[in-house]
C-alpha cells in the first residue's frame, strides 16, 4: 500500500480531535495545522529510506533491508 498523505493527514487530525471534546474553531484550525505537519514529517521520513534487496539469478528475492 502507497502512503496516502491526505489519508494520513486526515487520520491524525481525527485523533487530535478525539482527544478534544467539542473542539472550539481554533482548536480545529490547529489540529488542522498540527495534522499537516506530522503527514509531512511522515511523507518526509517514508520517502528517504533506503531499500536494498538481494535476489538469485531467477530474480527470487531473498534479504531486504530498510534503512
């Protein structure tokens, strides 16, 4: 499964939510913000690894190592 930012973004605003009983306006607009940064944080960290795999001659891959 491909990260979703948007699906991550909006699944951490939700549990920032959560945690807020009647969330004022403001308190909305900054799990907004709060939301979007942690996704991009996420996005960012996701997207640096390093993936090496080690295959037989037929391509059957048999280590992989993320980093």
């Amino acid at each position: 499964m491909a990260l979703s930012k948007p699906i991550l973004k909006a699944s951490l605003k939700n549990a920032l939510l959560a945690e807020t009983p009647n969330p004022t306006q403001a308190q909305k607009q900054s799990a907004e913000r709060i939301a979007e940064k942690m996704a991009d944080a996420v996005n960012k960290f996701v997207r640096s690894a390093t993936i090496t795999s080690a295959a037989t001659p037929s391509g059957t891959i048999v280590s992989t190592t993320i980093i």
